[in-house]
DNA sequence: TTGACATGCAACCATATGGTTGCATATTGT
DNA sequence: ACAATATGCAACCATATGGTTGCATGTCAA
C-alpha cells in the first residue's frame, strides 16, 4: 500500500486529522464516534503505519498512535510542480529567499 | 470519485506527469507505452475528468486533455498542515527559482 | 464512397477494498 | 485469582477497482 492510497480513504483522513488535532490515541479512543467498529479502525491505522504516516507504541494494553509527517510532505512534493498559483506562491516564497539566501 | 482517489493510481499519476510535461495529448498518445490497453487509458482519463484534475476538448477525431490544476492545489492545502518541514521544501524552491527564475 | 484511424460502449473477469462478526490473548486493577 | 478492558487474529461478505476483449460509431483523407 503506497502513500497515495493510504490518503485515498476518508475515513483515514479523518483518523490523520484526529491525530493532528488531539496527540498520540488509542484504537480504542480513535474508534468513539468514527460510526465504524474498532476492528476496522485497526485496519484503516494498520495501512497507515505501512505507508509509514503513523507510528504507534505500547503503552501497556494501549496502542499509542501518533503522526509521522515525512511520507505526507513527500506527497506534498510530488503534487507542488500540478497545483496552481504555484507562480504566486513562488513569487511570496522568491521574496523571502531573496532574503535569507541570495 | 473524489480527487484523493483519483491520485491514488500509479497509472494515473503517470498520465498527469505526461500530460504536464507534453501539453494537449489525446487517448492514443497517452496510451502508446503505457503498458496497458487504450480503453484502460480511457477509464483511468475518465476518472481524472471526474475529479476535474483532468480536462478534454475534442478535436476533430481526436479527444486532446489537459492539467486543469486547482483540484491539485486543494489536495495540497488540505496536506499542508500535516506536511512541516518547510525548511526542505525551501531548500528545494530555492533550487526550482534558481534555475528559472532569477 | 471507402478505408483507415481515434474513440465509445458494454460485457466480463480477477483481485483489492472496506466492512462485518466471533473468538483469542494480554494487561490492569481489585 | 478474577473480571474488565484493549487489542489481535481470522473468516467471511459485498462491492469497487483495474484490467481485458469484442464490436460499434464517428471523422478524415484519398
């Protein structure tokens, strides 16, 4: 399962912005109010630790899930040279190299 | 199909990097060494036409597509958060603006 | 008009995907 | 030790997905 697919799902984007927004959780706590079982859950956070965009640990009988943002900037790479106002956001950003770098 | 699925094939990425670096192409040309039918082609097109990553204009016999950017650039807005590591994405502009624009 | 070419349409197929349920296992508190 | 809790594992199911093949349609050039 690559980085793309892992993203495709919704109910994974939800689990990523859950993550983003309240720290490290549980299966358990990321499973209240998804409107899908826990298993699934376990499923859906199992593709995103092989894509790599979770990690997760013990914490007893807890499984503690946090963000990894690598693989997510990787994908922002890839789609940065097809969006648009790219030309804008280069013009914003060539400010402030000017500055730092050249 | 929203646009996050849409970008989930490989294939289809392939099609959207093609049609970046070679302007207006039609069915055929994007088929020829893709490695798979043209009616494979078409569906794939026809998924990114659905997310409007992709638009399509007929010429004569022949349907010419083309990048249409701004369903990319929601994607990349809705990564952004989850995405740090600014510091190497600037790196990297710095690099993209060297070359083209200063 | 006729033939070549680009595309459209539909049926079909194998596998992947996203979900379920049932039961097993490991950890913690009393 | 025991019960509750959190998770793991596996079978199962319906549908989506990505591909194929075969044939029909529309357009252009000779």
């Amino acid at each position: 399962m690559d980085i793309f697919s892992a993203l495709a799902d919704p109910k994974r984007r939800q689990l990523i912005e859950a993550l983003w927004l309240h720290g490290p959780l549980s299966i358990k706590q990321l499973s209240e109010g998804a409107g899908i079982s826990r298993q699934a859950i376990t499923k859906h956070l199992d593709i995103l630790i092989k894509a790599k965009i979770v990690s997760a640990e013990f914490a007893g009988k807890e499984r503690l899930h946090r963000l990894n943002p690598k693989p997510i900037e990787r994908v922002a790479l890839w789609l940065q040279p097809f969006a648009e106002q790219w030309d804008e956001r280069l013009s914003r950003l060539k400010h402030y190299l000017g500055e730092d770098h050249e």
